[in-house]
C-alpha cells in the first residue's frame, strides 16, 4: 500500500508538470509548434489521468478520494487544454496559418482519449448504481451518508459529462469528427434521461411515504434517517435530470417530453410552461393520465355508484313503509298529532341515518372514529348553541306533556293564532288575520299556554250598562228575554244574568251564557246586537260616559264666577 502511495503521489506531480503548456499562448505563424507541444502534453495528461483511475479501482478509503480529486482535476485540466488547443487552432486558421499538423495531432489525442474516457465514465456510473443499491439495503446514518456519497459522486459525474461535452462541441467547431462522441453522448444521456424520470418519480413516492411514516411516529430515529435520505435523493434526481436536460439542448437533442416528465414528476412550475410545446405536452400528458385513471377506475366507479344509488333507494323505500307502520301503529293511541307526526318523522329518520352509515361504510369512510368525532363535536356545539338545545328540550316536554294540538287555537308568548306546524325546535301559529309567527318553543313552554280549542263549550262574558233612571226589573227582563232568544246558547249550564256593579255613570248587568266553542265569537256579536236593539226597543238608554264637576268660589269674585259658569264661558 506504501509503494502505491508513492506511485499516486508522483503520477501527481507529473500531472502539476504537464499542466504548464496548457496555458493560452499568443497565436502566430510561429505557434503552430507551440500548438503541438500543448497537445502532446495534453497526451501526458491523459496517460498520467488513466493510471491514477488504475489506482484509484484497487484503492479504498480516504486515498481512493483523495485519488478521485485528482483524476477529476487532471480530467478538468486536459477538457480545458483540448478547448483551448481548438480556440488557437481556430485563430491561426483565421489569419490563414497552415495548421494541418496540429489539427491532425488533436484529432489523433482526441481518437486515442475517447475510448478510454467512455469507459471511465461507464466505471463511473455502475459505482454509483452499486452504491445505489447499498443505499437502498442500508439502514439509518448509514444511508444518510451513503446517499451524501451518491450526491458526491454524481456532481463529478455531472461535470465530466459537461465538459465532454464542450470538447465535443468545440472540436466540430474546427471540422474535427466527433461522431463517434458526439453518438455516445446522445444514447447514453437519452437512456440516462428516461431512466431519471422513472427514477425522479420513485424517489418522490418514497419521499412521500418517508413523510407519511414520520407523521405517524414523530419520536422515531430510524424514521427521521429514512426520510433524510428520501429528501437527499429527490434533490439528486432533480438537479441530475435538469443537468441532463440542459445538457441534451446544447447538444439539440429533444427534449420536450422530458420537461413535460419533469413537471409532471416534481409538480414544479418551471419557465417551461411558456412553451407552447412543453405546455400542450402538459395538457396531453395530463389529459392521457385522465383517461387512464377513467379506463382503470369507471368500472369500479361506476359499480360502486350504481350500488350507493340501490341503497339508498333501497333505504328510502324502507323508510316509507316504516312511517306507513308507525303511522298506522300510532293511529290508535292516544298521542296528539303532534306526537305522532313527530314519532313517524324520527322513525324515517332513523332509518334513513342507518342508510348513510352504510353507504359510508361502502366508500371506506371509518365510520366508528367519524361518530366518535361528532360526539366530542357535539359536546362543543352543545356549549356554542345553547339556546338552540333548550328549544329541543322544550320541544319534547311540548310533545310529552300535549299543551295543544295541530289546529288548536292558543296563546302564547303573546300571540293567539291556530297551530299549523310544529317541530323540536319551533312551533308555528297563524292569527287571525292570516299571518304566519314562528316561536321558538322555549318561549312557548316559558310562558303561559292558553289553549281555547281543548274543551268543546265555552262561556260568554258580557257586561251591559243602563242609566240610573231606567227600570232595573225591566231591563233584567229584556236581558233574559234576549238570551233565551239566541238558538247558540246553551241551556246547560243555564245562562247568569245578574246586576253587577253600580258604576259612576251607569247600572252594570253581568251576562254570562255557555256556547259551544265553535260559536264562541258568533255569540258575542249575536248578544250584543241584540241587546242594543232590545233596550232600544223599550226605551232603555245606555248613557255615555260623563263627569260632574263641582266647583267651589268664595270671595268677591263668586258672583262673576258663577255668572261665568252659567253662560257656558
């Protein structure tokens, strides 16, 4: 191991050596000789490159990258001198230099160097696949560097297959034959490239699933490694194809569907899409992945549709007939309408809600953590909507308790109207003059409930006033005659006419009649009228409202204050 040591050390010092003539000289008639003592130790450069790559394939360690610096440093140093060979061959033909024995000597370093170069550059690559596949056996910091050693290896890579090819490149530039390069070039980063995208599309799952993982178990050290390497690889691949791809255009290669690929991979916006090649790319790469999701997937959808669809017809149909059952069941309690059309929506409800939670089940959707979520939600909502649960509550001690009924005639909360429709939450009362008041039910089991509908006769209070002066016997007389004379009285309870109060201006009777509670309001106009028309008849007034004011003057002053009242002034 010492004498190789010794062998790689003055290998490179033979390359310090050789790198002198590489410099630009000044061109002249005179430089074409100059020219071919750079070339020829370009040659020295080249051989002293190829033996230390010998070394370097039986080496290991620290030395082994120790020697890989050299060989990219000597590889750098004679693409640098070639290009530079070619710039000065370029100038002396311009100014009409023969330089057809420098051309021919670079042709002829070029031709020798290819080969071997190529075949360094496929050593090149199979280590790094190698080592690719250590990577993907190892676990942990291992990995981690493992992958930091891929990154390495393919930034040098990178720059080899860069600087081949601005060799390439400029030797066509003198009329040099680069085909032979110029064609391995073209295959190599061809395969390269459409492998990469394969490649850049693994390490972007794998990156996703390195997340998804850790997500799971934070707290994890082999996780945390695991997705350190995912991301090292993900950027690798990334910046090697965008490597490729610019080196693909100086070449003038295609490379439209590889930016396509690129994007799509990434899901990257890159100043690509302002092509219109690229960007119609794009649409038909998505447009294709649609169809294929459509051709692999509609069946599937399809199936899974038509059965979401019978389901829940299916449980439709099933919750009919259950409201037709309890319908009928409920026909013969005792339950207020209410009760029962409440009982027969929660019955379809009920299940209808079974019905969803199995065409939830039929999606995937974990149903069991979904209803736990909702009773932890609905512990919150609860808090947030408190008056909304106290309307529930006082909907159900309506139901359970049957203050009224649908079509009852009430009042409450203020209002009097007919029951057209209630719910747990709210009832609706329509008045009498047809206008539709919807109360929260906490304000109607609050308050007063005055059902006027709940028994069927009702009893009819009126107070009628006459004047002092009338005949109190005869205007009883009347009042009993008029009663017996409405047909909606009732007999039974007998009707009370009583004298009931001896007002201020006026001798109060006190009618009370029992009707049937569809009669109520009839009777009341029916009684008045009559009664107006009866004391009319027998000459008995009703007086008016009226005050008397006594006033008390003493003094000088009586005499003309009475005349004053008596003149009305």
């Amino acid at each position: 191991m010492l004498t190789r040591w010794f062998f790689t050390c003055a290998l490179v010092a033979l390359s310090a050596l050789c790198e002198k003539p590489v410099a630009a000289q000044p061109s002249s008639p005179a430089s074409v000789a100059s020219i071919v003592s750079t070339i020829t130790a370009l040659r020295e450069v080249a051989h002293a490159r190829d033996s230390l790559s010998a070394v370097a394939d039986t080496s290991s360690g620290t030395i082994q990258d120790v020697l890989d610096e050299q060989i990219t440093q000597l590889d750098a140093d004679f693409r640098a001198g070639m290009i530079t060979a070619v710039e000065r061959i370029q100038g002396d033909q311009k100014r009409g230099v023969d330089v057809t024995a420098a051309r021919s000597l670079l042709t002829a370093v070029a031709q020798e160097e290819w080969p071997r170069y190529q075949a360094q550059l496929q050593k090149r690559l199979q280590g790094i696949a190698a080592l690719t596949r250590a990577s993907d056996k190892a676990a942990g910091s291992e990995r981690v560097a493992m992958e930091a050693e891929i990154t390495q290896r393919t930034d040098r890579l990178v720059q080899a297959f860069e600087a081949f090819v601005d060799e390439v490149l400029s030797l066509e530039r003198v009329g040099i034959d680069a085909s032979a390069p110029r064609q391995f070039l073209v295959q190599g980063l061809t395969a390269a490239a459409s492998g990469m995208v394969t490649r850049l599309q693994l390490a972007g799952r794998a990156h996703a699933s390195a997340v998804a993982r850790l997500s799971r178990d934070a707290s994890n050290a082999d996780l945390r490694y695991a997705l350190e390497a995912a991301d090292e690889r993900l950027k690798r691949t990334s910046l090697t194809l965008q490597t490729a791809i610019r080196i693909m255009d100086r070449l003038q290669l295609d490379t439209e569907n590889l930016r396509v690929a690129y994007i799509g991979a990434t899901g990257k916006l890159t100043a690509d899409v302002f092509n219109w090649r690229v960007l119609g790319g794009l649409v038909r790469a998505q447009w294709a992945q649609l169809l294929d999701v459509l051709a692999g997937k509609a069946p599937q959808w399809l199936f899974q549709a038509g059965v979401i669809v019978v389901t829940f017809l299916a449980f439709r149909a099933i919750a009919q007939l259950v409201r037709a059952t309890v319908k009928r069941a409920v026909g013969y309690s005792h339950f207020s309408e209410l009760m029962r059309g409440t009982l027969v929506g929660l019955a379809g409800m009920a299940v209808m809600l079974v019905g969803l939670i199995v065409i939830l089940t039929q999606l995937g959707v974990q149903v069991a953590p979904l209803l736990a979520g909702f009773g932890v939600a609905g512990v919150v909502v609860g808090f947030a909507m408190q008056s909304t649960l106290s309307n529930f509550a006082a909907g159900g001690m309506i139901l359970g308790n049957r203050p009224f009924d649908l079509g009852d005639e009430i009042e409450v909360a203020g209002v009097a109207g007919h029951v057209r429709h209630m719910s747990l939450v709210s009832t609706t009362v329509v008045t009498g003059d047809n206008q539709t008041l919807i109360i929260p039910n906490s304000a109607v089991w609050g308050g007063v409930i005055r059902n006027k509908t709940t028994q069927p006769n009702r009893r009819v209070d009126l107070t009628f006033g006459i004047g002092y002066g009338n005949d109190i016997e005869k205007a009883e007389r009347a009042l009993r005659e008029v009663v017996a004379g409405l047909e909606n009285v009732l007999k039974d309870p007998a009707p009370v006419i009583k004298l009931h109060q001896l007002a201020d201006a006026s001798v109060l009777f006190l009618v009370r009649v029992w009707t049937a509670r569809t009669h109520y309001d009839a009777v009341i106009w029916d009684l008045t009228r009559a009664v107006k028309l009866r004391f009319d008849q027998d000459g008995i007034t009703i007086p008016l409202p009226q005050r008397e004011l006594h006033f008390k003057v003493s003094g000088k002053d009586a005499s003309a204050a009475m005349g004053a009242v008596g003149s009305g002034s």
